[in-house]
C-alpha cells in the first residue's frame, strides 16, 4: 500500500510539473495587445539599446504568439538583433529591412 501511495504521488507531481511547464498560446487579440504594450514604450526606439530592449521584450511573447503573428516577431527580433550590434553587417540588415517592413504591415493588418 506504501509503494502504490509513492507512485501516486509521484504520477501526480509530473502531471503538475507538465502543466505548469506547458505554454500556452496567445490569440491574435493577446499577441496584438503585448506588443502594443512594448512598442509604446519610447524607450525601445532610442538607439541601439532602445533595439536591444525592444527584440529582448518581444522575445517572450515570440514564444506563446498566435500562429498569425509568429512569423513577422521573428524577423523583428531578427532584424532588431542586427541593428543593435555594435557594427552591424550593412548586407545582412539590406536584406532583412524587407521583412522587416513585411512584418510592421502584418502587425497593422491584423492588430489594428
């Protein structure tokens, strides 16, 4: 009876462990609201640390964002990345400055 009671325990602790570890996905309405909160901040605009702050606040949203908005975070943090170093590779931000752009009109489609 001892060890059936061990193992039930111990079933239920990894049943808690995985429900809290389990991230759950925004909607587009959440993800829209996230970001705004972030990219009202004139702080995040300020040079190269303003870009720094701004790809590192967006990075955990990223990570539960509706499938909608996913894709256009990630070339902000990507793009954002580059800008921020301290000498960004000018090719490499050429090409990302149309995704980029790409990204603030999703943005607008769907959170506007």
């Amino acid at each position: 009876m001892k060890k059936f009671a061990t193992v039930l325990f111990a079933a239920g602790l990894v049943a808690s462990a995985t429900a809290c570890s389990a991230s759950h996905q925004l909607s587009t309405a959440e993800t829209c609201e996230r970001i705004q909160s972030v990219v009202s901040n004139p702080a995040n605009s300020a040079g190269k640390t303003g870009m720094n702050r701004l790809a590192n606040q967006i990075r955990p949203i990223h990570a539960v964002a509706s499938d909608d908005l996913k894709p256009a975070l990630a070339s902000i943090i990507e793009y954002t990345d580059e800008q921020a170093k301290e000498t960004p590779d000018e090719a490499k931000l050429a090409e990302l400055q149309a995704d980029y752009e790409e990204a603030g009109s999703t943005y607008s489609e769907f959170c506007s």
